[in-house]
C-alpha cells in the first residue's frame, strides 16, 4: 500500500533541521500508519527502493525516523533526507513480517540495508536422488523437487573445490549422458577408478545408490558411518580373493580418514552447529561461517555484507542470519554468534519454522563454546585483511593495466594478455606454453600446453610459431576458450622472437591482434614497427603485469618439460628389465605409479599385477636393486 510521497526539492537538507523538516512534513501521513505488523519499503525520488524494514507496529516504527534527529544513527541520518516515498504491507504476524522483509531485500537489495555480496546467484550442490544414475551438480535454484540440496556456498569457487573433493573419493559418474548400459567403451573416469560404469553396464542401479547414498552422508558430515559400510565391504571382497576390489575400497577408506583427520579442531564440541564470526571496515563486512556436524568441521565458507556503513556489529549480524539461512538448505539446532542479533526470540522461532525443529541463537561467554567464536573471528579478521589487500592490487592492477593500453599503443585496454614460452634441452622434448592474465589475474582454467612436433634442434624461433600456430589454428574454430581472442599476446623473449611471432600473426591474417615481447636481460619491452624498446618504469605496476605472466609463462613451460623428462626416465628404467615389454610396463606404472613405488613393493604386490608372474616380479626387484628379492 502507497502511503504518501513529496516534491523531490522539498526536504533536500541533511542537517539535523532538514530531518526535523522531514517529520514536520509527513506528520499526518505517520499519524495515519496502522498500529500492526508488516514490512515498510521507502523509495527515492526516481522511486526505487531504497531501504527495507519490518516492525511490530507499522505506526510506531516509521514514526521513529522522523523523531529527535540526535537519536538517530548516522545511517539513519542519512536516509531520512532521501526518502521520496513510502509504501508498505499489513501481515498478520511479526513473524510472517520477517519472512516478507527478507524476500523484498533479496529482490531489491536496497542501498541502505545490509545485504549479502550477489545473494541471488549463490551456488548449491544438487542430487536427484529421482534420477535411475543420480549425479553430482552445481546449481543456482534451489527447487522443491525432492532432489538433496547441500550449501549455499559463498561463491562457484567454494562449491567447486567441494565438488573436486568428493569427486575423488567416490566413484559416482559425472558426465550427463543417457544411461543405458549399452556403451561400447567407458570413459577414463571408469579406467581411473573414478567412475563404477554405468553407461557399460558395470555396475546394477543398487550398487550405484549406495556410492550415492554414501556421498549424500559424507556432505551431512557422517563419515563415520561410511567407513564402517566401506571396512564390512573390504573385508568381504579380501575373503572373497577379490584384491582389486578390496585394495579400491581400502584407498577408499583411507581418503576419508585424511578428511577427517583434517576436520579434527582443538575445540571438542558434541552435536550439530553453525559458528558465525565477523570483522568489519568503514564499506563492507566479512562474515565466516563454520559448519560442525557430528562433532567435526566439516567446512567453511565467507561471505561478503555490503552496505554496512554506521551498521553496528549485532545489526549486520541480524542482516546476515535472515539472508543467509532464508535460502540455506539446512539448518542445525544451535547457531553459534560472535554479536547478539536484534530480536532473537522472532528470529529464533523463524529459524525453526524454516527447520521443523527448535533453534537456539546463542552468544556464548566463556568455555569451549566461546573459544570456537573466537577461532571464527579470528578466521574473519584475516579474511578482511585479504579482502582488503586484494582490493588495493585490484586497483593497482587497473592503473597498471591502463598504463599498458597507453604505452603499448594497444586499440583496448589489455583485460585478456596470453603469454607465450617455449622449454628444451639443446631441442630435445621441446614443449610451449601458453598462460592467460584476465584482468590482471591468471586464468588457470585457459592455460594450454604444447609438445613440439616439427621443430627439429633447438630453434626457439620456430618452436615460438608452431605453439602460435597451433593456438590460433584451434582460436579460429571459435571452439570454447580457444575461440576468446586476447587483447594481447605477449612473447617471452626479444625482438626476435617478436619477429618470428609476427610472421604468425601475418601468415593466420590476423593483424588485430596486438603483440609484443618481453626480454629478460634488461626488462625490455618491444613492439611492432619501433626497434626501440618502449620505456616503461621498473616500478610500474604495467612492467610488474607483464613479468608476471613471463614468469608463469615460464613455470609453466619448465613444469611441463619436467613432467616428460620424468616420464622418459621411467619408460627407460622399465624398458631395460627383460621380459618388461609395452604392455606389462603400462600395467605396473598404472597400479603403482612410479619407480619408487614399484621397488617398494612386496613380490606378493608385484606378482598381483596383470601379467607379472612370480618370476618377473622377483626380476623387477634385482633389477631396480631391492636386497629384500635375494
């Protein structure tokens, strides 16, 4: 309901007799607010919503923005100057008037309330337990279709890290083709024990549910439960003389035995709880939150409030719990908090109307529980600390960034620099790399790597063009990453390898794109048409984004030619051992991976390869120099 609204230029003044004009003003409209529960939305003079607020007594509490200016607080102060217009909704309870105000924040994300960084598009991890062969997902809706949601997490890096995490442990499958077991060949998820095969018919609908079944427990933190099902299955397969399958479990066993081994905190708290600390700045809060189940801490996430100038510490605390577990997919019994939030006996009876089950908000004072917070706000004070940092080299990297447009001549500023390097020894397997900076940051996710395939002795010239040509050959295809074109590419080296860069660039047709290189000896910079090395500051942060990513360029080039070279030694080591041929060496290095782990292991483990008899795994061991084989 539209209450009132004013002229734009009336009560334009933010001096306390402006805030007095304001109450003067609106006297008869506030006299006329209902005595009852609801959500009151005040708007500017363009009529956007500028703040969101819920009261037990419509009446009494907007009439309080327009009383004595003195007991106002500055955010108030602020506010009330602007406020063009005000419309507000009757409920019948004060609890309903929550729910409401958190749904109207989350629409509007007024500037004037506390509001969660992007809480309309935080991710959850989503199983359709519906589903024949459920998987694991990553999603931004969570509906009520009798799929398991597990977050929200604060951001797509949180979710994925813990996607990666459970991924390696169970083998559930993670591509989204149509299952019908009918497949001639499984993926390399199912060769890596990453996947049971479904889409082959390895494995029954049962078997299958149970490694779901087993995900679902690890996300609500009750391993425990899991490594007693996984330890009753080793032991069968072991007394079934099924090795393949019990050793598959055991390392199982052991993956989650490292997670909870790193879940263990100093603090022993019995049950389930969530722990909310904070630290603030004069623009924005930090909020961390840790989530204990079953007596571990099984995660953590942070979030970012904004909005929270002149808030104190227990409002954006009160802020933070309605946003956040207003779309949280679970709510635990006790909720730990660093500040008391306003209201807690409404809030605590909105938690438990969302859980089903009663909800405590407690401040702890001394004991274990009071320690925990404190780890938690000791969590949020460091993360407010890097925020901030990285906030100041974001705005360093922008000048920086802006000095490269400008002295690089560029047509746009460089929010997409590709690096290019090559590695070899005297030509020997000779690789290059390529790694992308976007908008200053690396881009791991678009780095490539390139074994070269036509260049014959050390040439780094030509090395140089077969990494660009191949790079650009695949851009033109537009095929996912390979299809971004950068907004410069930069070579390791000097001018010549520039030159040999730009014979590329004129053979592909592709002129638009800028180029330039970067030479270690003296830090010099060139560019095309201008044989002198463009002058740019030692200390500039532009020099400082380029030597960057020439030397993730170059770590990523020497990482890769490490990689082969370990590669080679091991194929020879292998190679020489009689009777070794192609076959039984892949089979060796597939199970154990290295040479180190190969002479490490027993003639019982060795003779359990395929294809190693007892005889040859008695040779392997002379071979490599075991005493343990005589």
């Amino acid at each position: 309901m539209r209450l009132f609204s004013r002229e734009p230029h009336q009560c334009r003044n933010e001096s306390t007799e402006g805030l007095q004009e304001a109450g003067e003003y609106f006297d008869a409209e506030l006299r006329a607010l209902p005595a009852q529960p609801g959500v009151y939305l005040f708007k500017d003079k363009e009529g956007k919503v500028i703040y969101v607020g819920k009261a037990a007594n419509l009446r009494s509490r907007v009439r309080s923005y327009f009383g004595n200016p003195s007991n106002l607080p500055p955010k108030i102060q602020r506010l009330v100057p602007t406020i063009q217009d005000l419309e507000f909704v009757i409920t019948n309870s004060e609890q309903e008037a929550l729910i409401l105000e958190c749904d109207t924040i989350k629409r509007y994300a007024p500037k004037f309330n506390a509001s969660l960084k992007d809480n309309k598009t935080f991710p959850y991890l989503k199983i359709d337990i519906g589903e024949d062969w459920p998987g694991v997902y990553i999603t931004r809706r969570m509906l009520k279709d009798g799929a398991r949601y597990f977050g929200p997490f604060a951001s797509a890096g949180s979710v994925r890290k813990t996607l990666r995490l459970i991924k390696k442990i169970f083998p559930y499958r993670s591509c989204s083709k149509r299952i019908d077991g009918k497949d001639k060949r499984p993926c390399l998820d199912y060769h890596i024990h990453q996947c049971l095969g479904p889409c082959v018919g390895a494995v029954d609908k049962k078997e299958y549910r149970e490694v779901v079944n087993q995900v679902i427990l690890f996300l609500q933190g009750k391993q425990e439960l899991i490594l007693r099902e996984l330890n009753a299955r080793m032991k069968a397969a072991s007394q079934q003389l099924q090795f393949e399958k019990a050793a598959l479990l055991r390392d199982q066993i052991d993956a989650i035995e490292k997670v909870i081994e790193g879940q263990r905190i100093a603090v022993t708290l019995r049950g389930e709880k969530d722990i909310i600390g904070l630290a603030q700045n004069e623009t924005l809060a930090y909020v961390e939150l840790f989530f204990i189940r079953n007596d571990k801490l099984i995660g953590q996430d942070h979030f970012i409030m904004e909005g929270t100038q002149d808030d104190s510490p227990g409002q954006i605390m009160t802020s933070f719990v309605k946003q956040y577990y207003a779309s949280a997919s679970y709510i635990p019994s006790l909720i730990l908090l660093q500040h008391p939030v306003d209201e807690p006996t409404i809030l605590s009876e909105w938690l438990a109307q969302q859980r089903g089950g009663k909800v405590e908000l407690r401040v702890p004072q001394r004991g274990a529980k009071k320690k925990l917070v404190d780890t938690v706000a000791e969590n949020a004070a460091r993360g407010l600390e890097l925020a901030q940092a990285r906030e100041m080299k974001t705005e360093v990297i922008s000048s920086g960034l802006q000095e490269l447009k400008n002295r690089l001549c560029l047509p746009k500023m460089p929010h997409r620099i590709e690096c290019y390097d090559v590695s070899n020894i005297q030509g020997a397997l000779a690789v290059g790399s390529m790694i992308v900076l976007e908008k200053g940051w690396p881009k791991p996710a678009h780095y490539r790597r390139f074994r070269i395939k036509t260049v014959a002795g050390a040439d780094d010239y030509a090395m140089i063009q077969e990494t660009l040509r191949r790079r650009f050959k695949r851009g033109l295809t537009g095929e996912g990453a390979w299809g971004i074109i950068p907004d410069l590419v930069l070579i390791d080296g000097g001018r010549g390898q520039l030159n040999a860069a730009l014979e590329v660039r004129q053979e592909l047709a592709l002129d638009s794109i800028p180029m330039a290189s970067l030479a270690k000896e003296n830090e010099e910079v060139f560019i095309p048409g201008d044989p002198r090395p463009v002058r740019i500051a030692k200390d500039s942060p532009a020099l400082h984004i380029l030597q960057r990513a020439r030397d993730e360029a170059h770590r990523f080039a020497i990482g890769y030619h490490r990689k082969l070279r370990r590669k080679e030694v091991i194929v020879s080591v292998l190679d020489e051992i009689p009777g070794i041929g192609s076959e039984r060496k892949k089979a060796l290095l597939k199970k154990f991976g290295s040479i180190q782990a190969i002479k490490e292991a027993s003639l019982e483990e060795l003779s359990q390869t395929k294809g190693i008899t007892s005889a040859l795994a008695k040779r392997v061991k002379e071979f490599l120099g075991d005493s343990s084989a005589s």
